[in-house]
C-alpha cells in the first residue's frame, strides 16, 4: 500500500509539473503575439495631433524581458547569476517623437 500511495503521489507531481510548462508554454505564446502587435504598431504613421502616444518600442522590450525569464524558469541555467534588471512601466511619451 505504501509503494501505491508512494507511486500515486510521485505522478500526481510529474503531472502539475506538466500542467505548470504547458501553461509557461500557453504564455510565451501569448507574449509573443502581444510583442509582435506592439511592434507593428511602432511601425504605424503617427498622425500628430495627440500630445501622448503609446511607447510600444518600451512595451515590447518589456515583453521580451518577461518572455526571457519564462523561458529561463522552464530551461534554469544554475551557472550564471540572475539578471535583476527591473521592468520600465511607463509606456506613455510625450509628443511625437519615435
């Protein structure tokens, strides 16, 4: 009985940790259209008349950055540091500049 509940246990584990990637891995998707609507809108003809616009250059190296550390929780690297570099937040620029 004990090795039952021993085996049970272990695959009831095996099996959160697979849920646990495929939701990482449901996320990196995600992340990834997100990054890639952001970085087409960047591309987009501003039509000058708003005084603040969306810094999607800022956001989308953002996404890349919380994409990266996903990444890195699913495949750790146990010999190099961890980067601590905070996110940037703010997404709102003045004027029309690029």
């Amino acid at each position: 009985m004990a090795i039952a509940l021993g085996i049970l246990t272990s695959q009831a584990h095996a099996a959160g940790t697979a849920s646990e990637q495929a939701n990482v891995d449901v996320m990196i998707r995600q992340l990834n259209a997100v990054e890639a609507v952001a970085r087409r809108s960047a591309e987009l003809p501003s039509d000058g008349s708003t005084r603040y616009r969306l810094d999607y250059n800022r956001l989308a190296a953002d996404i890349a950055r919380i994409r990266q550390g996903l990444q890195d929780y699913l495949a750790p690297s146990r010999a190099q540091p961890r980067d601590a570099a905070e996110l940037s937040g703010q997404y709102q620029r003045e004027g029309t500049q690029p």
